[in-house]
C-alpha cells in the first residue's frame, strides 16, 4: 500500500512564467505524450461516432434503396456495434489516459509544494498567513488538477466534435456546410458574453456564502456573549439578513441561467431548422440523397450544441490561469540553502559562542537587535531576561540561522556562523518551546521526532523517565500509542513541555535554547520540569529565556536586554551588585517568594 | 442525545420513507410552483421527442415524396413549437432555481433559529465545523433532490416515456427492442454510478488528510526545521500524495468507464434496429423517416438515462444529509422556560448554592454537595488550579447550565421558576477570551443594549477603561474590529469586553479575568472601572490579578469542586495554606512582567 508512486522527475520551478497558458503547457512536461496519446484516442472515439452516422448514409442509400439482399442486414447492423465497441474503448483510454496525466502532475506539484514550502525561510513564514498558503496548495492545484483532467478535455471534445463533423458535412455537400455554421460565431459570442456574467454572478454568490458562513461561524463561536446578553433575537436578524441575501444573489445568478438556456435553444434550434429545410431542398432537388441527407440531419446536431459550452469553458480556462499564477508566487520564492557550508565532527564542537556588535533588522529596516557582543564558555548557562519585545527570542534564532544577522560577527569555536551549514548547525542545537509544538502523531513518535536516527523503544523510555513525563505517558490508556492532539488527547502545558524536553535529550545536541516560562502549570508540575531541566543542561552551552529566579541564579552570566540592547551583563551576584533592572527584579521576586510582599 | 457521532456518515443505512417524506413536504407551501415546474417539464419532455416525430414527418410527407409545401409548412410548425420550448425551459429554469434557493434559504433560517436556542452544553460536545457543514452541503443537498433532482427525474421519466410513445406509433415491434433495453441501462448505469461516488468518497478523505499536513508542516514549521525533519516529512507526504494518486486515479477511469459501457448496450439496440428495420421498410413497415427518428430516439435517451443514474445514486447521500439536518432542526435545548416561568424585575438579593450537584460527565462529578451563600452586593473571588470547578460555578449561576442535584435561589426564588431571558438580561459578564463581533467598536459595546445611547457608550467605555485606546484610532468608537476582533489585541478586546459589561447596568457581575493581556496603565483603569461595578453588584470573579483579588469581599479557594480555603487575602495569606502557595510562584512572574514592562 505505502510503496512510493514514482512521477516524471522535473522542478516545476523552469515552468516559471508570467503567461499562464504558457507555464499550464510547462507543467506537462514529462507528460506530454501521454496527454497526447488521450487526444487521439478521443479523435479516434469522435470519428467513429460521426461514422456511425456515415454508415446509416450507405445504409440507406446502398443497401435499403438498391434493395441490396437481405444478409447485409446484420451486417450493417454489426457493423454498428463494432464502431461503438471503438468508440467506447477508445472513449475509456483517451479518459484512462488523462486521468494519469492529470494526476501524476498534481502529486508531482503538490509534493513539490511541500518540500518547498517547508524549505523557505523563517521570514517568508513570518510574512505569509498560513491559510492563504493553504488555501494555494490545495484550492488552486485542485483547480490546475481540474483544467488538465476536465477543462482541457472537453475543450479538445468540443473542438474535435466541431472539426471532425464539419469536416463529414463537407464531403457529403460544401455548400450545405457552410450554410451550418452561419449562426455558429454568434451563438460563440453569446456564450462567451453570458458565461463571463454568470462568472462574475457566480464569484458574487460565492462571496455571499462565504459572509453568511462568517456570520454563522461568529454567532456559534460567540455563542457564550449572545447568550450571556440574552441577544438570540438580535443574531436571528444579522443572520437573516445575510442568508436573505444569499437567496437573492442565488436568484440572480438562476436568472442568468434562465435567459441563457433558451435564448442558446432558440438560436440553435434556428440554426439546426435552417440545415433541415435546405438540406431537405437540396434533397429534393437531388443534389444529396436520402442516405445524405438523414446523415448530415444526425451530424448537424453534433457541431451545434456543444458550441454553446465553449463560453463556459474558455471562463473556466481562466481560473486556472490565475491559480497558475497564484501557485507560482510560491515557486519563486527562492528556498533555504540548508547544505552548503561547514560541517565538522559534532562531537568536537565544544560551544564556545561569542557575539560581536551584531545586530539584525527586519526587512522593514526596523532594528531588533543592536550592537549585541558577549561570549559564552563552553558549557555555560546564559539568561537572557528582558520585557516582551526586547529581542530575546531573535537572538537565540540567530544561532540555528533562522535569520541571518545583518551585522557585526557570530562565532562557534572561532569559526563564523555563516560558514557552517545550516543544517548542520540546526543538527548541534537543541530547542525547548514555551509552548511547544507536538505533532498529530503517537507520543512516541513525538519523542523520536528529532533524534535524526534510528532510536529504540528502551531509549525514548528513557528519555522521557528524564523528563519525568514517563510516569503521566505510562498513566494513558494507550501509553506511548497514544495520539496528540485534535484527533487524540489534549494535553497540558506542562506535559506538552516535558515531552518537549524528553525530545531535546534524545537530540542530545551541543548546544541548548530553553524558554522557561511556567506560566499556567502548578508548582508540583513546575518542580518536575525544572529537575528535568537541569539534567539537560548537564555539559552543554544552554541559552534560557529565563522567569524565574532558580534560572537566574543558575545561570554563569546574566544578559538584561532592552529594545534590543544589551543593558546589564555579569553574573547573578555582580549584578545584585549594582543599581539597575536586575536589582530590582530579584528583589522583588525574592520577597515574594519569602511572603513579605503579599502580606503587605 | 441529538447529536452524537461527528464522523460524516455519507450514506443513511436504508431508505426511510418518513425522511422522504419529509424531504418532500419542504414543497409543500409552494405547491402551486411545484404544479408550474412539472408542467414546463411535461412541455419540454414532450417538444424534445415531438421534435425527432417531426423530422420523420419531414422527410416521409415532405422530402421523400418531393412535396416543399408540405415541408416548409412542417418546418413552420417546428420553428413556432422552439419558442414554446424556449418560453417553457426559462420557465423551467426560473422556478425551480428559485425553489431551490427558497428552500435551501428556509432549511438555513430554521436550523440557525433552533440551533441558538441550544444549551451551552450542546455547543460544549458539538464542534462548530459539525454545525456549519449542516448549512453549507447538507441543506444544499436536500434543496438539491427536492428541486433539480425532482427535475432530472421528471424530466427523465417524461423524456423517455414520450419518446417510447412516438416509437409505439412509428413501429411496434422495434419500440419492443428498445423497451426492453432501458430497464438494464438504467440498472447497470446506477450501478455504475454509486461504485463512482463510492471511489470519490475515498477520494475526499484522503484529500482532508493532505490538507492537515500541509497544515501541520506549515504551522509547525519552527519545529520542523529545527530537528531537520524536511527529508522525512517528504517521505510521509510523498506516501499520502501516492495514496491520494491511486485512489482517484482509480475513480477517474471507473467514471471513463461508465459512459462507453453506456453506450455500447444501446449501440446494440441501434444495431438491431437496423437489422429488424431494414426487413420492415421490405415490407413497407417502416419508412426511412422511420429509422432516422428511432436512431435519434435511441441515441438521445443516453441522457435521460444517466440522468435517472445520477439522482439515484446521490438519494442516498442526500437522505444522510436530510436526516442531519432535520436532527438539527428538532433538537430540544436542555434548559428552557418553565412553564409559568415567573420574570421578576429583579433579581438583587441574596444568592445560594444550596446541596448543588453537577458533572458534565457522569463519571466524573465535578461539583458535589457544594454550599454557598452569597450576600447582595458581595464581591467574591474564585481562586484555584484548573479543573477545580471554578468555571462551573460561574456556568450554573449564568444558568448556562442548570445543576444535577440541589438547587440555586436568587433573592429566595429558586432560579429555574424565572425565566431565562429575565435573568440572562441582568448579568453582565465578561469572559476570559473575549470574543468580538465583526462591526464597530461602538456597535460592540452597545451589544447588550441595543437602545443605549452614543453618551452611555461612551460613558462605559470611560469606566472600563477603553476609552482611552478608543480615542486614540483613527475612527474612533467607529474603528472596525475585523473578523472576531483579530484588528485589535487581546487586551483592547477586554477592556471592550468589560465596557459591554458595564453598559447593561448588571444586578449580577461575572467576570472570568485573563492573566496577562493588558498592560500596567490599562490595568489601574480597569481596575476603578471594576470597582465601582462592584460596589453596586453582587460579583463574582474568577479572579488571576492580585489587584483584583484585593478587591473581594471573600477568597474562595476552589479545589476538586470544594471550597478548601475561604476568607480575605490577609487571612489567608497569613494561614500559609494553599492559597499562599499558589499564590507565590504565579505573582512572582506576574510582578516581572510589570517591572519589565515598565523598565
């Protein structure tokens, strides 16, 4: 079941074009033959049909009118038989074989979208809304998927039905063929026009489903406020008043549909009654024979009506020229070089980090670090302390080049940042959210998510004995099968933190990033986290984003940040040393702790 | 129990006549139209195969025997005839689009006008997605059968019973042939057709499944690079998308497959007919008009016939969806007016919890035997670790659910003799996360009293606190929030929060304060706004801000649903119990937070 489906290897990146018909061909490639393959087939299937009705023609004319003997019957009537048996087969490949055409391009564009999306960089995800890029991997390679495996096709059917049976009108009389496709041009330009405005209706209609769903959504999810103010009556009003909308633009949209209809009937039915009576003249000035004529009778409704549908397709063609485009926003965007750079032994990086005037600004040019320099020792433990804003959190995204410092010089060991591969460097350094991010997966895999290795059962126990998370894990039903999140348990905080922390210690990376905040867990948990903690911190260079005062104290050196600068920097006793940030904190934090505080 | 699986139940387990039914009574009011449509339908259907009657007629008594009069007089009645059939099908048309909206748009009131009547406990254990696909897809479903369905079916059913008439009168024996044929066309097409929706189902399944992990990755995205999971993520991806490959390429060439099969049983029907016919028109049975119009018979009725395939193969889905949206709309809310429910002008007084029992699920009480007695203008404050009954508490005095055993009295009434409204419009409540509605800021603080005036507005905004932030935008009590207030930040929609509060002049305050969404001078605004609210209500607070907890009257320490602890802050700050240990690890980071902010 889970073997891998192999597709066309091609980077729908050299697609890249601002015309979207041209970059809709571009996708093809790899593909082309077989798309082509499903065109002829359908050229075969059409043929056989319009065959059909040349073979009533030497029904008639050769065999019924010459009072041919009596066992070309069957014959003919097999022979029937025999160009829908081509028809059919040739029906079925040309939908078999369009069908793997579409498909294979869309796995091969969604997988591509994957793999790109994940590789672009912090700051495009920063700047993109995760429901737009959602909405662009699977609404609009839905409406690619749909242009090859439905638009494309039935263009080429209408066309091909057009060509192919026009073609049969000729041989049988040119005049008369001509004469069958005078009203076609404006039937054309009357689908056109009335499919571009039931395009525009329609795009309405769905804007007004989409209002009256945000109404609805609103109302159930604000449904604690309506009831605690007693406004049902209210809601019932704002939610008519949309719905009653709805209804109209729906009706507006039936009443392009309505005149549409029968004003294509009329001029079809003009069109096909006028090729009935001429042809029914030429006949009877015997220009054609009957064979001809009740041949050309039947084909003559083949190249009328499906004309009519061009408008609607050639609407349609366009969405998937804007999806093209909207999809290649994404393609452009140039992805993170994860490989190139340094990537020496880990085991020989001891975590000697020192900054030196770095800084970074956001591409708005807004700064958010400033002239940050201090060094770290091997195996040091540093906290960063500093309000909301003050640039904590960039700084440690610095160091796996999450972003790119934009001045000064960040060294490993001596060796600038730069010149390690990213991968590397995200390979040595371990990470521990506030609220960290679980995947809908079993806890075990959860834990083993990072480790980049092949990991035993014994270890991950292990593992999470050394979060203490082990004993609340053994307490679920499933234990360690059990799945996180929406469609499994919810966990806490607190658990979700400890499993965090069991997946850093399979890690076991060099260099350690904590935030430490226990805000919403109770000190029992809070205790259990921090011993948790501090067996992770054993020999490694750990950064803390620190709350509370045991990481302070801690702590070999303290940073006070504030708009991005270093303020204060020493250790825990220099600074209680001097007047400042610092001071201040930790004397208010210790009185609490001692009670003083509260009881005042 | 109304609603109890959210799993998507495609298909209903049989055919239940009393769900058709009452598919079919949404018609009901609207017989008249329904009386027009079928008519316009009959039309159409029989213009279709009097149309081929007519070609024949053309070519035996106008062509063949050499007489234009009589062809050009036919072609007359043909062309007079297409705008009849042109006036039917946007008659046709017309009707039933608006049947359909009319329908779908009814379904919808009526759904929205039961669903809020609902519990609380009912929007608890139903997920809002669940309802809203009830009214998107479910309800267009059943508008669907009821209009274009009925429509297909009819117009179907007509088309071919016509054109089986018009064969009758042209050649007996050879309409027999054909006869036979469209019973086994209509079988093996629905057939066909239910294995097909069968296929996209698994399709739409894995489809949703693609759609959360791009989800996930995306959201996830810190993490992934983290731990350098790109490679294997791929691989997972990659598995799904080959998934996603074979399934519906599987369902796209069993769709290829249906129209040939169709095509080929009926070419076997025009094969015969020419082998039969031609010794007919031998024997002068049949004309050459004749075959002509039973090749154009047989030919056309394809469509009818897949139209019969369709509607039969999607009735099942739509009675599924016919029976989620009917539970929806006869679900009964748990707690409504009793009958003779009184509606007092007030409801100051004092307030007991007496012997109150209640879970949420029954094997887990979370309240039992809990006692209070609140005094008229009391302040008290709740206070405790998660999941200790805090917000229960506050959820039975709001009445948004109603206790199991024991009961609550407001000023000596027992509460569930006064009606809902009456007390729901004496609260003011302000929730933890707030949740805004899409409109102005004024509109939203005006919401429990909607015939307040700009002044009042105003005036409470002040007390709150909001009034400040409110002046300093650009439009002012104008300003659009955006969709559930995402425009603004959390602690702007909780200063709006509380001024909506305050506005409605509340006999009974209820505020479940969030920890750490305003900043230090919105905060002592707040807090005088608060105060004065509190001085003149009954409150209570579930309380996280040591400002706010000084205010009460009375600390309840809440723990597995008991009141373990209970006095003023200085009480039991001086017990070093429970409270005290809490207490001290939350404000140290709280006090940080400040000092940071204001450093």
């Amino acid at each position: 079941m889970k073997e891998h489906v192999e597709t066309f290897p091609f980077n729908p990146k050299e697609t890249l074009t601002s015309n979207g018909l041209e970059g809709l061909w571009k996708l093809l490639k790899g593909y082309r033959l077989l798309y082509l393959a499903a065109a002829v087939s359908l050229f075969i299937a059409m043929s056989s049909k319009t065959a059909t009705y040349l073979l009533l023609r030497f029904f008639i004319d050769n065999i019924l009118k010459k009072h041919a003997p009596v066992y070309w019957y069957p014959i003919i009537g097999s022979g029937f038989l025999g160009l829908a048996l081509i028809q059919g087969s040739f029906t079925f490949l040309s939908g078999k074989l369009s069908a793997k055409t579409s498909e294979s391009i869309t796995m091969r564009l969604r997988n591509y979208l994957f793999n790109h999306i994940q590789s672009l960089s912090f700051s495009y995800h920063d700047r993109m809304d995760t429901g737009e890029l959602i909405q662009r991997t699977t609404g609009d390679v839905e409406t690619i998927r749909r242009f090859y495996s439905e638009q494309a096709i039935s263009l080429g059917r209408v066309l091909l039905l057009f060509c192919i049976n026009f073609v049969a009108i000729l041989m049988i009389d040119m005049k008369l063929a001509i004469l069958s496709i005078a009203i076609i041009p404006i039937i054309v330009v009357v689908s056109l026009f009335f499919f571009k405005k039931i395009s525009y209706q329609y795009n309405r209609f769905q804007d007004q489903e989409a209002r009256l769903s945000t109404a609805l959504q609103e109302s159930l999810t604000g449904i604690r406020v309506v009831k605690a103010f007693a406004r049902q009556d209210f809601e019932e009003k704002k939610f008519e008043r949309e719905n009653y909308r709805k209804f109209i633009e729906g009706r507006k949209l039936i009443a392009l549909h309505g005149a549409f209809w029968p004003i294509t009937d009329v001029l079809c039915g003009t069109q096909l009654l006028a090729g009935y009576v001429v042809g029914g003249l030429f006949t009877i000035e015997g220009i054609i024979s009957i064979g001809s004529y009740l041949a050309y009778s039947g084909l003559l409704i083949w190249i009328i009506f499906p004309i009519r549908m061009l408008g609607r397709l050639i609407v349609e063609t366009s969405k998937a020229r804007v999806s093209y485009g909207r999809i290649f926003e994404i393609v452009k965007q140039q992805p993170e070089d994860l490989s190139s750079g340094k990537n020496p032994d880990p085991s020989k990086i001891e975590g000697k980090i020192s900054f030196d005037s770095v800084s970074f600004r956001y591409a708005d040019n807004s700064p958010v670090l400033d002239d940050v320099s201090f060094s770290v020792e091997a195996g040091e433990i540093v906290a960063l302390l500093g309000p909301t804003g003050s640039g904590k959190t960039t700084l440690v995204n610095l160091l796996p080049r999450f972003y790119e410092y934009s001045g000064g010089s960040l060294k490993l060991d001596g060796i600038e940042l730069r010149e390690y591969s990213k991968e590397y460097l995200r390979k040595i350094i371990g990470f521990v959210e506030q609220e960290p991010f679980l995947f809908s997966q079993t806890i075990w895999e959860n834990i083993a998510y990072g480790a980049g290795r092949k990991v035993t059962r014994s270890e991950i126990e292990e593992a999470a004995k050394s979060a203490h998370i082990h004993d609340s894990i053994v307490e679920f039903p499933k234990g360690y099968e059990t799945i996180v999140g929406e469609k499994g348990v919810t966990l806490s905080g607190g658990q979700k933190q400890r499993i965090a922390i069991a997946r850093a210690i399979l890690k076991d990376p060099r260099i350690l990033i904590l935030d430490d905040s226990t805000s919403s867990v109770d000190s029992e948990t809070e205790q259990k986290i921090w011993s948790a903690l501090v067996k992770l911190m054993e020999g490694r260079t750990t950064f803390i984003i620190a709350h509370r005062i045991e990481s302070l104290m801690k702590a070999d050196k303290v940073c006070v940040l504030d708009k991005g600068r270093i303020i204060q920097m020493g250790s825990h006793h220099e600074l209680i040393g001097e007047e400042g940030m610092y001071r201040k904190i930790y004397n208010l934090q210790s009185s609490l702790q001692s009670g003083g505080y509260l009881a005042s | 129990m109304p609603v109890k699986r959210f799993e998507e139940e495609d298909f209903s387990s049989s055919f239940n006549g009393r769900t058709i039914s009452r598919i079919l009574s949404q018609l009901r009011p609207y017989w008249k139209l329904v009386i027009v449509f079928v008519t316009a339908i009959a039309v159409i259907a029989f213009l279709d195969s009097y149309f081929t009657y007519l070609g024949k007629r053309m070519i035996d008594e106008g062509i063949i025997p050499k007489n234009v009069n009589l062809m050009f007089s036919i072609a007359k009645t043909y062309a007079l005839l297409m705008l009849v059939q042109a006036l039917f099908v946007f008659i046709m048309i017309i009707v039933t689009g608006y049947l359909g909206q009319r329908i779908h748009y009814n379904l919808r009131k009526e759904m929205f006008s039961n669903v809020q009547r609902q519990s609380l406990s009912y929007f608890d254990r139903t997920p809002v997605g669940w309802i809203m696909s009830r009214f998107t897809s479910d309800a267009e479903k059943i508008a669907d059968l009821v209009t274009w369905g009925l429509l297909d079916i009819s117009w179907a059913i007509m088309n071919i019973s016509v054109a089986i008439y018009f064969m009758l009168r042209i050649n007996w024996r050879l309409a027999l042939i054909v006869l036979s044929l469209v019973p086994i066309l209509v079988f093996v097409a629905a057939r066909f057709k239910k294995k097909i929706l069968s296929e996209y189902r698994e399709v739409r399944k894995i489809n949703s499944r693609i759609t959360g992990a791009y989800n996930e990755n995306i959201t996830g995205i810190r993490v992934v690079k983290a731990f350098r999971r790109e490679e294997i993520n791929l691989k997972a991806f990659g598995d799904l998308t080959g998934e996603m490959y074979r399934a519906s390429y599987r369902a796209a060439w069993l769709s290829a497959l249906f129209l040939p099969v169709v095509q080929i049983l009926s070419a076997a029907a025009l094969g015969s007919i020419i082998w039969i016919g031609g010794y007919e028109v031998n024997l002068g049975q049949l004309t050459i008009g004749g075959i002509q119009a039973f090749f154009s018979y047989v030919t056309f009725m394809l469509w009818p016939i897949q139209d019969l395939a369709r509607v039969y193969a999607r009735m099942q889905q739509s009675i599924a969806s016919a029976e989620r949206v009917f539970s929806l709309i006869d679900a009964q809310p748990e707690i409504k007016d009793k009958t003779g429910a009184t509606s007092p002008d007030t409801i100051r007084g004092r307030i007991i919890f007496d012997h109150i029992d209640f879970y949420y699920d029954k094997d887990k009480p979370v309240l039992s035997d809990f006692n209070l007695t609140v005094e008229e203008g009391e302040t008290v404050a709740l206070v405790g670790p998660t999941g200790g009954g805090k917000t229960t508490i506050v959820n039975l005095l709001c009445r948004f659910y109603e206790p199991k055993g024991g009961k609550i009295l407001i000023n000596g009434i027992e509460y569930r003799d006064m009606s809902l409204q009456s007390i729901h419009s004496k609260l003011g409540i302000v929730l933890q996360t707030p949740h805004l509605f899409r409109g102005s800021i004024r509109e939203n603080i005006r919401y429990g009293k909607p015939d307040s005036t700009d002044r009042e507005v105003e005036e409470a905004a002040r007390l709150s606190g909001a009034h400040a932030f409110i002046v300093k935008l650009e439009k002012g009590y104008d300003t659009d929030v955006g969709e559930g207030g995402n425009l603004l930040s959390v602690g702007q929609k909780q200063l709006i929060s509380l001024a909506r509060a305050i506005l409605v002049r509340p006999e009974i305050f209820i505020m479940d304060e969030a920890t750490s969404s305003v900043d230090t001078i919105s905060e002592s605004l707040i807090q005088r706004g608060i105060e004065k609210l509190m001085k003149s209500t009954t409150s209570f607070v579930i309380a996280h801000r040591l400002s706010t907890i000084k205010l009460a009257d009375r600390i309840l320490y809440i723990e597995n649903g008991r009141i373990a602890e209970e006095g003023n802050h200085a009480e039991l700050i001086a017990r070093k119990g429970k409270y005290y240990n809490l207490y001290t690890s939350q404000f140290a980071e709280e006090m940080q937070k400040s000092l940071n902010r204001e450093g």
